[in-house]
C-alpha cells in the first residue's frame, strides 16, 4: 500500500463513534444528490469514497514515512507554504482602499513556488503542516485555502518578527482562530454605523458650514472614531482608571467631539471666531487665539469622564500637541506611568500597569519620519519608563502634505519601524469598520495579557487636501482622481448592512436626519452665544508678585541624623570600596569648621523632600551614579551586583523616590518627564542632561511644551531641568548648557532660570521648588549646574547655611563690599566665573580693592531688579557696571542681561561686557586656547587699568563701549 492509499484509510480514523454514524449519513445525502451536502464535503467524497462501514482502517499500521521520501519531501514544502502564509500574507491582503498596492508578492503564496500542486496538499493531512488545524481542515489543501483566506483579508497580520514564542504562538492562534474576536452582534453594527454617520456629517458640516477653514478633516479614515470607542470599552472593563491618548491635528476635531465630548457647540464656536484666512500664517493661530486659548483649535486636549449608567469607568485625557507632530508622544507615556504609580510610601513608587493604559495615534509619514518615534518606542520596556504597553495607531493616509510614501520613507509599510521593537502589527482597510474593530479587539487583548506594545496600521486615504484650503490634484492627480470615485466608508458600510438585512434605508435615513439635527442646534445655540460649558477659556497666567515663601532651612540638627542614616548599609552589603572611602568623607561635614559639597547638599535635599512628604522622580543619562561621580544615590553590591538606595531607608520619609538612568535619549525622556509631572502635579521632578548642551537634542519638548505649555494650554508643570555648564577647556560640546536658549523664551514668569554658586544655594532652591508641587504658582526650574565646582571648595557651605536662611537671587562676593561708598567699578556675573574670579581675589589679598565689588546673580529671570537696586543704591561713586561672562558674546546672558542693566543702572553709569567676544562654536577645542582666554577675562575684569577710557553717554546717560 502507497503513503497515499494509507493516507485515504487515515483520513476516515479521525470519525469514529457519533462522527462516523454522521459522517456516514453525509455521504447517503451526497450519493443521493451531491449538491446537497457543503462544497468540502463534496470534495471530501470525490476525492476519497465513501466512509468506511466501521473505524477498523484506523487501527491498521501504515508504512512509517520513511518509505516515502517523496511524500515526506512535500510535507515539508507544505509546511513552508503554510509558514509563508504566515509570514507574507499582509503583502498580498486587501488592505489597501484605493489598490494603490505594493509590489504584489502573491508569489511567495503560490503552491507552485513550492513545487506542490493541488492534488499533493490534498494528499496530506492539515494536521500534519498547520497544528491546531480547526476540524473542519482536513487535508493540506483545506489549510492552504483557510490559511490563505484568514492572512489575506481585509485584516492583514504581520507577526514574524516577535520572537517570544508564547506570544507568537498566541498571535497566530488568535490570528487563524473562528471565533476570537467574536463577531459583532446586529446591535453592535447598527452602533458602529450610527457612529460612522455621525463622523462623516460632522466633517461634511463644517465644509459646508466653515467654507475655506481648516480643520485637518478624518475622512478617508473616519473608522478611526469607532477604533477608538473600542479602545475605550475595553480598557475600561480590564480596570483601567485613566486612558491617555495623545495624536497630531489630523482628525482632532472629529475626536475632541466624539470620544473627548467636547461639545459641538464650543468646536463652532472656534471656527466662527477664526479670522479670514488670507491675513494670517499657516497655522492661524493669532487670530484663533484671540478670545479663547493659547493655541490654535486642533492643538488642543481635553478630558472627560467615561461613564456605563451611573459608574464613572475611567477618565479619558487627549494631550495638547503642538504642530511638531510625534512629540507628544514621550508626553502621553509619562502621562500614563504617572497614573499608574502609588507614590505615597517610602521606597521606590509601586506600578500597577492595569491602572492606566496610553493610546497613541500617529501619521504615516511621521511615524518613520520623526526619531522622537524610535526614542519613545526604545524606551517603552525599560525599567523606569515602561507602563504596561501602549496601543499605537497609524492613521495612514498614504501621504504627508504633497508627498507621497516613495518620497517620505525608505521602509515598505509606514509601521516597519515598529519591528526592530519586536511590537505585533496589524494591517487594516480603513473601508471594512468591522475588521477595524477586530484589530482594535486583538491588540486591546494583547496588551491586557502581555503588558506590551501593540500596532494598527490603519490604511484609509485622504479626502481632501491637506487642510481644507489646499488643492491636492494638482501634485496627486490619479490619486485623488479615485478618491472623487470613491465612496465613503459610511456608504460602503450602509449598502453592506441592508444588504445583510441588518438596517433598511428607512432606519438609516432617520438616523442619518437624527445626527444633522444635533449638528443643526448646536450651530444655532453657537450663534445665539448658548454654548455649552460656559463661556470661552482663557489662559491663566502665573502669580508673578512672590516667589514661594515656604521656609526653605532645615535644622542643623536633623541633617546630622540625615546624613549618618545615609551613610548606613545593609547588614551583609558591601560597597565598592574605593567608594566607600568617598563616602566616610561625608561623615563629618556638618560638624563645625567642615563644608558640605554640593553633592551632599542635593542629596541631604532630597531627603528632607521626601520628610517633607513630597514624591521625588530623578531621571537622567547616568543620573544614579552621576557623571561626574559625585551623586551616588544608587549603590551596587561590589560582589552580588545587588542595588540599594539610602533614600528608601530613611526613617519619617513618606514619599516614594526614584532615580532612573535614562537610555542615550534626551527629547523622549525630557518629554516623557514633562508629561509624568503634569499628570502627577503633586510630585517632584528632575530631569538631568549629561552635559547641558546635550539638551539641544530636546530643543522641541522645551520649546513647545515647558516654556510655553502654561502660555498656550494653561497646563503647569514644576519640572526641574539641570544642565551642566562651565568652561573648564573640555571643548565645545562639554561646555555650555546654552544659557542663552532659556533666557530668549523667559517671558510672563513662565519658568525660573538659575546659575548657582554654592551647595547651600543649591539645596534652598531645591526644597523652594519642592514646595511648589501642586500649586497654583508652580513653574518650571532650569538651573546650569556645575561641573568643576561639584568638588571645589568654594562652592562648598557650612551646614549652618543650610539650617538657616533661604535662597538668595543675588548673593555679593564675600572677599569685597566692605565699603560700597568707595566702589567705582560693580563686576556681575553668574555661575562658575564667580568662582574663578574669587579665586583671583585669593591670591591678590592685601591689595586696596576697595574700588571694585562683584555680584554673582544666582536668579537671571525672573531679572533680579529689586535685589539689584538695593546695592546700586549704596554704591554712591559708581562708574561702571560690568557684565563679566566666560561665553562668547551672542551666547551666555550677556545679550538678556544688557538691557535690563542699562535700565536700572545709575544716571552717567557705563554699562559694558568682559568675556570671549562673539563666536559660532560655543568653545574652543584646545584647553591651552582656553586657559588663555579664561586668564585675559579674568585679569580684565579685576584690573582697574581696564576701566572705561573713551565711553561715550547714550541718551539715557549711561555710556556704552
């Protein structure tokens, strides 16, 4: 007997029992009539007979497998059809609604590719190359045509590059299975199609209403609304209190509407405000502003409660986004990390994952064109920054502006990005809402089980240009040329139900008049100035009279008994040894005659905050250890590796701390440390750069969210930003935070800017933005930290400045001012040059210096005018002031600072600059160059042969060189 012959016997064992008596009465029927039984039946019969009478063939051996290498050779080839399958079904799929289509790879799912033909597959058994084949697959041929069927759909799974063989496993089985998800119920269609028409007639009314404005319109890929109901339900039955979501102006509008309930009215009322559209920029937002927010209308975010009856199920948040697309995207991550944490216990704060969950909607073109993506996908499992797995969703449209994918991306499909992230994707067609919400339903389930990404290619098009004002023919003629033949998915949709009996096109018309009657008043109550919620916003603007007057000093007393618990480890653990000696130094510094160093004062800080009962959260490139080894808030068992934190051990603390190093990212994490601390207001956050121009790689999350979020969205943030900075000759990467960034946005007492001198400073102006957590006057800190002076001994504080006092905006030079009525000469500066400049006073002692004096400004803005002025007034011979800065003259203060010197500064006062003059690097590369320069600065600023010689009165009678 051939492999064959004994394959026909086999294929009848698997019915025996019941099945046989059924599987015999199905071949009465189809010797009778063979139309009378199903189409796999009817082939099952033709091709191998009738069943046996009874299961006897089934226990006869068969010749083992061995005896036909032939039949073997195309079992594996089998197997490699179906694994192809698999693998390259989505590039044959129908996902496309246009057919634009990729290169058709059909090939690699062709049988013939593999040498088999029909009568081969139907030779084997589905078992044999599909495991788990469903029952009703019996041959190779049955699985060949499911598996094809179920990877080239509408919905199209690509899953070969997850590597976890659990999760693989149970991708692929929901993927083939028949019944998960299971298929809607007519009441969830007749839904689906009541939401579909409310979309659509949402977009068609502000075309027709708002003619010419734009609104950056959803249709082409109006399923995206149902997606995200979906979403919503689910998240909300797995026990998620928050859902974060953050996307781009594309479809905003239709979104705020119905899955934020912002309401029809208020939208309206946006577009009926706006300005003619031919007086303003792109954006519109001079005009948009006017009257109601800080940002234009599809910038910004809302909330809402999401209620089932009377139960609040979770709270909804869309973030604010500005026009740089993709960078909310770290925001929306420290948004859902911050709602998950319990930071109300010593420690490390606890996650709990299924509190919270982060939706993220993308555009095609930006989601490989922007590195914010990658960054914010790289940190998306590590330790301090994972938060249980985000759904992501390209709302693809197949073009960005004027260009198309071949211009825009190297990568085949807009989600590729996402494999070396090892994230599942699904492919769907914008057109087929049902198979949306099937993808919605797999990567909701997905996320729930395996706390991990999940990705939604959604593939719809773009109805019109890329605002409503532009013309998109004109560089996409075929293109659109389909899309004015293309009916909309509300159509296609509607035409599917009343074919299928489940809606006639009375229901639809009524629901369809039921949609545009809301529209219709809610645009009369708009006009008649009813709007619902109230009246337009505002912006709230910062208290700008005090800055915090919480007592800042700690009792010398307490930080003694900080400092030896910080200094006491674990039975058993053993510290680095050589770090250890570090450490002991520490024992004594608060006695008498001893000073603290600046490391010591941030961590003594740190300490009396969580005391205090505020949560600390520390982030940042090596911020642990610190990089310059100074911090050491994170100690490793120098034989097990084992991690310990003297902060989680501390007695009275209650709140959590925790210090995390951050991957070799700046904007993802910057704005993913923003986003935590706008959420958790109550929290005290810092965010460290390596170096502080390290930080130009975050220009945007600085830019357009810490500096102006309050301005534009009225979202406060107390966030501590620390940039070391300081000409030490280390180049010119190494050496400025670009000071000079900060203050050009230092407007309406957005943020504070600092430039400290001492640890006492340091650890005052701590614990004061501490006490700003949660408050209404709370803003952002940017302090340019220091380098050298980590260790340099005058920089150093007794403990005594630490347990008395507060933090000083303007703190004189301790080595001068003993008699202001004989200073001619007044040197300001900032930062590490105050230093430099007292160690020069060191080594001139015993010199009559009584003509000059130094200021050090610790607080640039906001500008320290009054603290300024009380010393101007004492210096009764002044000639000069002089600004004195170590950065070339367009960079530094020197250009923020000049002004407002010359506003203040006495009548016939020269006001003028020391420093490196005007550069394009911000320092040199040779330290030989540098010492130089640093010297000259310097010897200028404490030479009185250097005073003004030919300065010449500006009007306002201070003179000008």
């Amino acid at each position: 007997m051939s492999a064959k012959e004994s394959y026909n016997e086999s294929v009848w064992s698997k019915y025996y029992g019941p099945n046989l008596g059924y599987i015999q009465e199905k071949y009465e029927h189809f010797a009778e009539d063979p139309s009378s039984v199903e189409a796999h039946y009817r082939e099952l019969f033709t091709i191998y007979g009738p069943p046996p009478l009874t299961s006897e063939a089934a226990r006869t051996p068969g010749p083992s497998l061995s005896e036909d290498t032939d039949w073997l050779r195309k079992a594996v080839r089998a197997s490699k059809l179906i694994a192809s399958i698999r693998i390259f079904g989505h590039l044959a799929a129908d996902i496309d609604p246009l057919e634009q289509g990729h290169t058709s790879m059909a090939k690699w799912l062709d049988p013939e590719t593999y040498e088999l033909t029909r009568e081969d597959l139907l030779a084997l058994p589905a078992s044999l190359i599909w495991e788990n084949a469903p029952q009703d697959v019996l041959t190779g041929w049955d699985a060949y045509h499911r598996m094809r069927q179920t990877y080239t759909k509408t919905i199209a799974y690509e899953f070969g590059h997850v590597h976890d063989e659990q999760e693989l496993r149970w991708l692929n089985s929901q993927a083939e299975s028949a019944t998960s998800p299971a298929p809607l119920t007519p009441a969830e269609r007749k839904g689906l199609l009541g939401r579909l028409i409310q979309v659509e007639q949402f977009e068609t009314f502000l075309h027709k209403t708002f003619v010419g404005q734009k609104r950056f319109s959803l249709e082409g890929n109006d399923a995206l609304v149902p997606m995200l109901d979906e979403i919503v339900r689910a998240a909300a039955h797995d026990g998620a209190e928050h859902i974060l979501m953050g996307m781009a102006h594309r479809g905003r509008l239709n979104v705020l509407a119905h899955i934020l309930g912002k309401p029809y009215d208020i939208i309206f009322s946006e577009f009926h405000h706006s300005p003619n559209k031919e007086l303003f920029p792109s954006e519109g937002s001079m005009g948009i502003n006017y009257g109601w927010t800080g940002d234009v209308k599809y910038h910004l975010g809302a909330d809402r409660a999401f209620h089932e009856g009377e139960t609040v199920r979770a709270r909804l948040t869309l973030a604010n986004n500005p026009s740089h697309l993709e960078f909310v995207n770290p925001v929306v991550e420290g948004f859902a990390r911050a709602a998950q944490e319990d930071r109300s216990a010593p420690g490390l704060p606890v996650l709990n994952t299924n509190k919270a969950m982060a939706v993220l909607i993308h555009g095609d073109a930006a989601f490989p064109g922007e590195g914010i993506v990658a960054e914010t996908l790289n940190i998306g499992k590590l330790q301090g920054y994972q938060n249980g797995g985000t759904i992501h969703i390209i709302v693809n449209n197949r073009i960005g502006f004027t260009t198309e994918s071949e211009d825009s991306r190297s990568t085949h499909y807009a989600s590729d990005l996402a494999k070396g992230y090892e994230i599942p994707i699904v492919h769907v067609n914008a057109d087929d809402p049902e198979a949306c919400i099937d993808a919605v339903r797999l990567a909701s389930a997905y996320r729930n089980l395996f706390k991990k990404d999940f990705l939604i290619d959604l593939i719809g098009y773009r109805r019109h240009g890329h605002n409503e004002m532009d013309d998109p023919e004109m560089t996409q003629p075929i293109v659109y040329g389909k899309v004015k033949n293309h009916p909309t998915v509300l159509r296609i949709y509607a035409e599917r139900l009343e074919r299928e009996k489940v809606i006639t096109q009375d229901e639809l018309a009524k629901m369809s008049a039921e949609a545009d009657n809301v529209l219709q008043q809610a645009y009369e109550r708009m006009k008649e100035g009813k709007q619902k919620n109230g009246e337009t916003k505002t912006a709230v603007a910062l208290q700008t009279d005090e800055e915090s007057s919480a007592p800042t000093a700690v009792p010398l007393g307490r930080l003694q008994s900080i400092n030896r618990q910080l200094l006491s480890f674990p039975e058993g653990f053993k510290v680095y040894p050589k770090l250890q000696r570090i450490l002991q130094r520490r024992k004594d510094l608060l006695n008498d005659g001893e000073k603290v160093d600046w490391a010591l004062a941030e961590t003594l800080a740190f300490a009396t905050i969580l005391q205090d009962g505020t949560p600390i959260r520390l982030s940042g490139q090596d911020a642990q250890r610190g990089t310059f080894s100074q911090r050491h808030l994170v100690l490793h068992d120098s034989e097990t590796g084992e991690l310990y934190s003297p902060l989680h051990q501390l007695e009275d603390t209650k709140a959590s701390f925790g210090v995390y190093n951050s991957p070799l990212s700046e904007a993802s994490v910057l704005g993913y440390e923003y986003g935590y601390n706008v959420f958790a207001p109550e929290t005290f956050v810092l965010w460290e750069a390596q170096y502080g121009d390290f930080a130009n790689a975050a220009q945007v999350i600085i830019d357009q969210f810490i500096s102006a979020g309050r301005a534009k969205w009225t979202q406060r943030s107390n966030l501590a930003i620390l940039l070391p900075h300081g000409y030490e000759g280390q180049g010119p990467e190494h050496s400025s935070g670009r000071l000079e960034r900060y203050l050009q946005l230092s407007a309406e007492e957005n943020w504070t800017v600092a430039n400290l001198t001492s640890a006492a400073q340091y650890f005052h102006l701590l614990r004061r933005q501490a006490s700003l957590c949660g408050q209404a006057d709370a803003k952002p800190l940017v302090i340019m930290a220091p380098k050298s002076l980590l260790r340099n001994p005058r920089s150093a504080s007794s403990g005594l400045e630490l347990a008395s006092g507060q933090f000083q905006p303007v703190l004189p030079e301790p080595l001068l001012g003993q008699t202001p009525g004989a200073v001619k000469r007044l040197v300001v500066c900032s930062g590490k040059i105050a230093i430099d400049l007292q160690a020069e006073l060191e080594a001139a002692a015993g010199q009559d210096l009584s003509w000059l004096h130094i200021l050090r400004f610790e607080q640039l803005y906001p500008f320290p005018a009054r603290e300024l002025a009380v010393y101007l007034n004492d210096f009764t011979s002044l000639q000069e002031i002089i600004w004195v800065q170590e950065e070339p003259k367009n960079m530094g203060a020197w250009s923020y600072i000049e002004p407002r010197l010359r506003a203040i500064a006495p009548s016939n006062t020269a006001v003028r600059y020391i420093g490196r003059p005007e550069r394009s690097s911000p320092a040199s590369g040779y330290a030989d160059v540098h010492t130089f320069e640093q010297r000259r600065i310097v010897t200028e600023a404490l030479n009185s042969n250097s005073q003004t010689k030919a300065a010449v009165p500006s009007p306002s009678g201070t003179v000008s060189r």
